[in-house]
C-alpha cells in the first residue's frame, strides 16, 4: 500500500491524512466545487475534485466518480471516514472490484449490521440483550399500530438503514404515532435514500453507553473499553466521556464482553462500535446497533488508551496483526485504560436560535492549546467561509486528565480561550454542561438536556475587539458621523505671539523664595487671603492636547509674554509624565536637560527638587 485516498472531507479526512502520512504513504483528496476553498484540500499530497454536474452532498456520494478516479490515480487503498459512504456496502463491494482496499468491515459485515433489524437479531441469537421491538421494518401505519400495542408506549421509531439520530422519533402516546411514522420515513428516505423504519421500546432515563471495537483479520479482537454518549440532543450526540463515570465494574465488564460477543459472533474486522442502553431505573442494560466505522467520538478513546485507532484502521487492511509488529498492540488484559478524557464538538449552531446552523465567512479564530488538549479541526481558521451545505462541525475539541473534575475544568478553560467570530457558536452551551454539577458527578442521562433548562441560560459574549474594530474602520471609510454636516476648516491660523513691552521681567515668587528662605516663604503662602493660582497651559499643551505636536521651541516663544504679563502666578505647571515618555520616545533626548536659552528665557522661574526624586510626575515652576 502506497497510496491512500479519504473519501470524506473536512476534519476527518484531515485525520486520515495525518495517520496516513505518518505511515509514510501518499495521501489523496477528494473535493466538490462547493468544497474548493475547504482545508482538507490543502492538506492532502494531492487532490480532485469530484461530481462535476452534482450537488455538494452528492458529489461525496458518487461511487463510480470516486472509484473511477482511484483507479486514474492508482490508488491502492479508501479510507470512508464517517457519514457520507462510510457503510455504505456498494461502495465496499465497488472497491473491492476495482482490487482497491477498502479500510472498513467487509461488504458483508456491512450488509448485515447497516440493516438494525439485522443487528438486533444477530445480537439475539448472540446471547445478547434487547430492547423490545420489532424484528423486521414496518411498512405501514396499520402495522405499526400493531406493533405499538405489543411494544408499549412510550417507543421509539427508528431508521433500519442508518444512524447519527436522523429517521428517529419518539412517540409518547397512541394519537402520535401516524404523524411521527410519516416524519421518520421520510427522514430516513432523505438521509438513506431507504423509508424503512422499526419500532422499539423507548427508555425514557437512559445511558447511552458504547463499547470499541478492534479486530484484524487473523481472530484477533480487542475492547478499548466504553464511551458514555448519554448528552444529547435530538438523538444527536454532542458531549461525549471515556470512560463511564461512575459505572460499577461489573457492569463494565459485562458490556465489553458482550461486545466482544456479538463481534466473534458476526466475524468483524477492523474497527467498529457496538451501542448499548443502560436503564438508570431498572439498571438493566440492552443492545441497541454496531456502527461498523469510525466514530465522531474516537479521539476520547484514544486519549484514555493511547491507541491511535485510524493508524490501527490502516494497519489492519495491510494485512498486520493486533499483536505483532508494526501493530504490536496489547494482549486485553494489558490495555491501557488511564484517566478521563471528554470530546465537545465546536459547531457554529446558535443555542439561542434552536440551534440552527450559521453559515458565513470566520473573521477571527484563535483556538486554545496545553497540555492534555487536542483538536481535530476542519474549517476552522480565520478567513475561512462556511456553506450552508454541510455539517456544521468547526473543530472536536478533546480534554484529558487524571479524573473527571479535572478534565471537566481543562474542557472549560479550553472552551473560554476559543475566540471565534463571524458565525455564532454553541461554545456557551457547551461551557454550561461541563460546567454542571450532574454532568461533573457522571450523572447524566439521555434525558439530561431537556430536564435542565438552565443549559439554556446563555452567558453573552462582549466581543470588544471586533466592535472596537468594526467601529474605527467605519469612521475611517465613512468619516464620524458626530460631525457629519460640520464645515471643516480648511486651514489653522498661525498663531500670534503677544507683543510685551520692553524691560525687565516683574519679580514673582521666585524672588520671594529667594529673599524668605524656604521656611519664611511657607508662611507667606498660608497667610496669604486672595486666591493661589497655578497655570497649567504648558503643561497641558505639551502633554494632553496636542501630545509629541508642541515642542519645546514653540513653549519659548510665549514664555516672555508669561513673565511679563502674569507675574501674579503663585507658579506654572510645566511638564507632566507623558511629556517624559514623548522625550525619550521621540525626541530621544533629556527633558530635565534645559538648553542655555531655556534657561535664559524663564530666568525668573525656580524649578522644585522633582527631577532629584527621579520622578515622572509633574513639576511645578514658581513665578517671578
């Protein structure tokens, strides 16, 4: 095997390639036309697109277009990734014509697990429990109310030709079920392109448990212990947890055990998911489906095991063993199972709007980083511009640590250093539930979102950059709209320097300094009545108003007209810090260094002892 192609996009493909590199082979991409701009392109050794005359979604889903330009490219190996074509067992079955590996189960295995009903019955004559259901699709409404009335309500409709919670309703009573029946088909029509549907019983306090599968060809297979899928939303998954929290060990081994069962029993190989529902009622526990691929949520197992599972994937379809090099993987008893690790995918849904996705073009993406996180990202960068036709899944962001606690707080400070604008995101949200005490204590349930309404309570974000931006650039292009309608000057006047008469400055307080003494001039000052002024103009105009404009140069040119008009000034404020900071900054020299004019001009003023205190603060000048 030398050349791997990811029929996928987006942030899996980009893991594909990154496994696939390390194993020193060629990686090939696939793109729509809606898809040109996307990462996952750029990432790849080489890339083409695919579909031409097709929709966005279609083009991924063209198998001879795919398998026809394999074959140009001499590809040896497919990676399907998730969704798209990944159980598809056509696509398999068109692969393995071509003598091109598919790295996935074979088309057999995918036949018989892609069809739930299938499943269910393979997990029974396993020895395996489930739920009570229908063992075959219904068809029509009359079948499915008489199905309902063995089944129970509440129950579950469910798509027998996929997952990823499409085709799926809950139906709470009798008078619901026609209209829901309807809704599911049609569903799992659109997303399948197969109306079938069955029914089972539907728990109303459940864990949604799954347990990883992986399986060479030789007999060999491995558990990498289970993943709690239990948050959700509209069946969708949305936080996931390795492993359980709080699941005794017994109930653990009997679910990897009966995982390994079920795979034994059907023959797997490579990598795969098998479902269970944990009752938190009854604390009974039952099959629900095997997702024969890659899952969303593989990275937590990754992290807690150490195993990488897609490398692993491409291992396994050259042909290598669990156990033997280059796999050399563990026996079960030696599997690694350390810590905790939590997955919360990043999309650009909007919690206060249903959640319905936002599309547009990222101005701003900064993501977080530290140990014990990690990101699998596809379309998130600043610049990029996100289509309405596809997932909205910005980046999977995965936080490891020793217990739950502590993964839950490395998750929430990862989420708060994400700054992403442009598109809304359900960061917020996500910050809410890892940041819940029943989330943090392992207790949640399929139930979880729906009986805590305070999820929903949304912190808004100031996002006080982008305004401050937003705002500069439009009085930059458009001008300030508080003066818009003003006349503009169209030039300053020259400034006119007073005319004093000729002769010697009048004495002020400097004098009296002078002649007192420090200690006399002091009791001077306080038994003064009239008013003790102290003018600040210089001061104001070197460092306030016109900051690094006034120089030195243009002080002396009114200071003659300030000692002779005002003598009456108890003193003058003359520099404050800033006009330090100005000096050094940009005039590069000593303001405390009074060139001989200076000194000349304002002969009659004293300066205090602030220089001496090496202060920046401003210094007084007396009079006279």
């Amino acid at each position: 095997m030398q050349r791997l192609l990811a029929a996928n996009r987006s942030e899996i493909a980009i893991r594909i390639f990154r496994a696939a590199n390390e194993l020193n082979l060629r990686t090939i991409g696939i793109y729509s036309h809606a898809d040109r701009l996307s990462l996952h392109r750029f990432k790849a050794d080489e890339a083409y697109e695919i579909g031409a005359g097709k929709g966005p979604v279609e083009a991924y889903l063209d198998i001879p277009g795919i398998v026809a330009l394999a074959r140009e490219r001499q590809v040896d190996a497919i990676h399907p990734g998730y969704g798209f074509l990944s159980e598809n067992a056509a696509f398999a079955r068109a692969c393995e014509e071509a003598d091109i590996t598919f790295i996935g189960p074979t088309p057999a295995l995918l036949e018989l697990l892609g069809d739930k009903t299938e499943a269910r019955r393979l997990a029974a004559s396993a020895g395996v429990p489930i739920l009570p259901g229908t063992e075959v699709p219904v068809s029509s409404a009359a079948e499915a109310r008489k199905a309902a009335r063995q089944i129970g309500f509440p129950l579950i409709i469910k798509a027998a030709m996929g997952g990823g919670g499409r085709g799926m309703r809950v139906v709470q009573q009798s008078g619901e079920l026609d209209n829901k029946l309807e809704e599911a088909q049609n569903e799992a029509r659109s997303a399948f392109g197969d109306p079938a549907v069955f029914l089972e019983k539907y728990l109303r306090r459940a864990r949604h448990l799954e347990v990883q599968i992986l399986a060479d060809g030789y007999g060999n297979l491995l558990h990498l212990w289970e993943r709690d899928c239990s948050v959700q939303r509209r069946h969708q998954k949305v936080v996931e947890v390795a492993p359980a929290a709080k699941l005794p060990h017994s109930l653990r081994v009997e679910l990897c055990s009966a995982a390994v069962q079920l795979a034994k029993k059907a023959g797997y190989r490579n990598a795969g998911t098998v479902e269970f529902l944990f009752d938190a009622e009854t604390h009974k526990w039952y099959f629900i489906e095997v997702n024969p691929r890659i899952q969303v949520e593989h990275t937590v197992t990754e992290m807690i095991t150490g195993i990488d599972l897609v490398r692993a994937q491409i291992r396994i379809a050259q042909g290598h063993s669990l156990h033997d090099e280059p796999l050399s993987l563990p026996k079960q008893n030696a599997v690694p199972l350390n810590g905790f690790a939590i997955q919360c995918r990043v999309t650009t849904e909007d919690p206060e709007n249903n959640f319905a996705p936002d599309y547009g073009k990222i101005t701003t993406y900064r993501s977080p980083a530290g140990f014990g996180i990690r990101l699998d990202g596809g379309t998130a960068y600043a610049g990029a511009s996100l289509s309405p036709y596809y997932d909205s899944l910005l980046v999977k962001t995965t936080a490891w640590d020793v217990t739950l606690d502590g993964a839950c707080h490395r998750m929430d400070r990862a989420l708060r250093e994400f700054r992403i604008r442009g598109v809304k995101t359900n960061i917020p949200f996500l910050e809410n539930v890892v940041n819940h005490p029943r989330f943090q204590a392992g207790e949640a349930t399929t139930s979880f979102l729906d009986e805590s309404p305070e999820l929903f309570r949304l912190r808004r974000r100031g996002d006080r950059a982008t305004k401050l931006l937003h705002y500069l650039g439009d009085v930059i292009l458009n001008g300030n709209a508080e003066v818009k309608g003003k006349k503009i000057p169209e030039m300053l006047g020259n400034p006119v320097i007073p005319q004093v008469e000729k002769g010697p400055v009048p004495d002020g307080t400097r004098q009296l300094l002078r002649q007192m003494g420090p200690r006399g001039f002091a009791e001077w000052a306080r038994s003064e009545q009239r008013l003790l002024l102290t003018d600040t103009t210089f001061r104001d105009a070197h460092q306030s108003l016109l900051a690094t404009r006034v120089r030195t140069h243009d002080l002396l040119a009114t200071a003659d007209a300030i000692a002779h008009r005002l003598p009456q000034l108890f003193s003058l404020e003359v520099w404050g810090g800033a006009t330090f900071d100005t000096a050094f900054r940009f005039f590069t020299r000593r303001p405390v260094a009074t060139p001989p004019r200076a000194t000349r001009a304002r002969s009659q003023y004293l300066l205090p002892n602030a220089f001496s205190r090496r202060e920046c603060g401003w210094v007084h000048v007396l009079c006279g």
